[in-house]
C-alpha cells in the first residue's frame, strides 16, 4: 500500500479561507483539465466509489467522510478544515441539526429560547413545517442561490464562499459591498461589464463583519462582552424572528420597538413579508396556537465545542481575514499550474 505521501497530487491550490467545498474542487480539478465529477469519481482511489453517489451539487452539504480523508492524503489539508467547507461541518453553532422535519422543536430551540425585542417567551409557539435556520428546505440541494461579491469574483483564486448559500450575510467583509447574484457576476466578468460594486448600508456592514469575526474565530466581540458564535447566530435569527411576527399579536408595550425597526428601514409591509419569506420565517404558514407551552430545553451551550478552524496565519502562513469574498489571498499557487490531464495516477 502507498504511503499517504505517494498519494499527494502534484497541484492543489490550498482552500482559501471560508471557501466551499465545491469551489475548491473545481478549482482542484481545473489544472488538470479534468471536470469536478471526473475528479471524484476517478481520482480518489477507493473513495471514488463514495463520491460517484454524491451528487456534484451536494458535495457542500454533508459528503461520506471517505471523500474528505481521500481529499486530505491527495492535498495535505486537514480533514478537520475539509470539514469546515461544508454545512455539516458548521452543526451545531449553524443549525442543532440538518434534517428540516425536527421542527417545530428545532424552531422553537434555535430561535425562541432567547429573546431580543420581545419579553421572554412573549413570541409564542409556531406550528412549523420542515425549517432549518439560514437555509431553504423547499429546494435541493438545500442551499440558496449563490451570491457573490462582484470585487472578489474578478480573482479566481479565491473561489466561492460556503456563505453565498446560505441566508446569512448581505455583504462583503473586505470590500463592504452587496453580495449579487453569482449568475450575473460571472457573466458580466465573462462578457467584459463588471456587476458595479453596490455599498451596503452600514448597519449591514457592521453586522455582517460581525457575523464573520464569528466564522472565522469563533467569537463575536458585542460591546458589552464576546458572545460564541452559536449564540451569535441564534440571536440574529430571534431577532428576525421577533421583527417579522405581527405587532398585532404583541403586548402594546412591546409592538413599539419591531414596528420602528421597519419605520426606520423604510421599507413597506410587502417588503417586511419578502424579507421573513427570505429568512425562512413562518410568519405566514404557522399560526401561534399557545402563548404558555414550554419550549424544549435548549441544548447545554457549555458543551458546545468552539470551531475547529483557527486562523490560516498560525497554520500555514496565510493572512486570515481572506474570505473567498473577502480581499485577495496569498493562497495561489507558487507557480501557475500547465493543465494536463490525468485520471488515475494521482490515486
Ligand atoms: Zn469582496
């Protein structure tokens, strides 16, 4: 049997940081001039087998561990950071879990047990269908149409995020701007008319730096103290929550602060109803049926492991704050790869 060495393909680019596992595939895959479903279904030895069920286009979201360790032994990167590429790899600080038919109990869990507007407990319970937080579970793969920063598209080597499927950032960290419509990023860029790099409003911004201080450390540093992640992210997702339930159905000292949030947005009720829509709130599907039942006990935070992911600087030398939508990365290739073909001897 070969030694993992022998296995090590001659190029493989690194992960940029915060890339998804499917961009780094293709990017993976590119110098060789081989297509993604050619390289896992005839280059990772005995895991080939695994990844020919997989389908190309759910590779993000939770892949046979067979394919990581394969991928892990052919580039030298850790199977822990592989990991990280995907959905799976972010339970349970994304999501508690990734099987949408666990609602109305993982609603309940991940969005009601905090409260940030409302009076504890004031939001009520939901009848929820299948839900997962900052994901679609109407559609498969159940990520949501990528969106991309128009800046950070114009360098190939920094890939695609794992968050432009998500429902979870609006913005660039680095360059500040709106994420667009990966389609029509990389058409423009093809036909030679950029997508214009929108400014996001600042509160966007700042909450979406904040958002991926947490991705990328662990930690969210609020002004009053650092928050975890997980915590983090579930306080956005209440807070949605809490802004898209119908004042109507609140306390009247209680409806005030929602209401002024959309005031001050500016935005009509039809686009307070795109946006819980968006977000995945259920606000027009469930129907509040008991303001007193107890929610399920949350899961014990305390035993929440931090990310294993710890900034590319203490590992390899890479700057750290290098989203595949963040600034340009010094994660390319010594020297540019010449594309040649080969199908099995890198197994
Ligand atoms: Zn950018």
């Amino acid at each position: 049997m070969r030694s993992g060495r022998s296995r090590r393909w001659p190029l493989h680019p690194p992960p940029a940081p915060g890339e998804a596992l499917s961009s780094w595939l293709a990017r993976l895959a590119a110098p060789y001039d081989l297509s993604v479903r050619e390289l896992l279904d005839h280059n990772l030895g005995p895991a080939s087998t695994p990844a020919a069920t997989v389908e190309q286009d759910a590779v993000d979201w939770d892949p046979p561990p067979e394919i990581l360790e394969a991928l892990a032994e052919r580039t030298g990167t850790e199977t822990a950071e592989l990991r990280l590429m995907t959905v799976a790899g972010w339970v349970p600080w994304l999501a508690d879990t990734l099987d949408p038919d666990q609602a109305p109990d993982a609603f309940h869990i991940y969005t009601r047990q905090d409260s940030v507007l409302l009076r504890r407990g004031e939001a009520g319970t939901n009848t929820v269908g299948r839900w997962l937080p900052w994901l679609p579970v109407d559609r498969e793969p159940r990520r949501a149409p990528p969106r991309v920063c128009p800046v950070c598209a114009t360098d190939p080597a920094r890939g695609v995020a794992l968050t432009a499927g998500l429902l979870l950032m609006l913005s660039c960290p680095d360059h500040g701007c709106l994420l667009e419509p990966e389609g029509s990023v990389r058409i423009g860029l093809v036909l030679g008319e950029p997508t214009p790099a929108r400014p996001a409003p600042e509160p966007v911004a700042a909450v979406d730096r904040l958002t991926w201080e947490g991705l990328t450390t662990g930690t969210v540093t609020l002004p009053a103290r650092p928050v975890h992640l997980g915590v983090w992210l579930r306080l956005l997702r209440t807070l949605i929550d809490e802004v898209s339930i119908s004042t109507s159905r609140l306390r009247a000292a209680s409806a005030p602060p929602p209401r002024a949030s959309w005031t001050k947005s500016g935005r009509p009720a039809a686009a307070r109803r795109a946006a819980a829509s968006r977000y995945g709130a259920r606000t027009n599907n469930c129907a509040i049926t008991s303001k007193t039942r107890c929610p399920p006990p949350p899961p014990p935070r305390s035993a929440w492991p931090r990310p294993e992911r710890s900034p590319p600087v203490a590992r390899s030398g890479r700057s750290w704050p290098l989203p595949s939508i963040g600034p340009s990365t010094t994660a390319t290739l010594r020297s540019r790869p010449q594309p040649h073909a080969t199908t099995s001897g890198g197994n």
